[in-house]
C-alpha cells in the first residue's frame, strides 16, 4: 500500500507548470526521499515515458 501513496504522491507532484523536473525536485515537491522517488519512476522510465 505505501508504494501505492508514494506513485500518486509522484504522480500529483507534476503539474502544467513542472511537467520536467529532476528526480530530486520529483522528491521534494512528493515529500519523498530520493530513493522513494527513484523507485516511483522507474515503471515510467521501464515504459518509455520520460
């Protein structure tokens, strides 16, 4: 279940306005450390999404 609240945390941190950021942007603005974050990512960077 946490790694479900941490993708939409992912997911919700991107906006019009931050439609790019850095792994370490996707963190801070998802209240996530790096590595949660990284691990949130990587089934969207594992599909071609950038």
């Amino acid at each position: 279940m946490q790694s479900l609240e941490h993708g939409l945390a992912v997911i919700r941190a991107f906006g019009t306005d931050r439609a790019r950021m850095t792994l370490s942007e996707v963190a801070r603005e998802a209240a996530l450390s790096r590595a949660s974050a990284r691990r949130s990512c990587i089934p969207w960077w594992s599909s071609g999404m950038p």
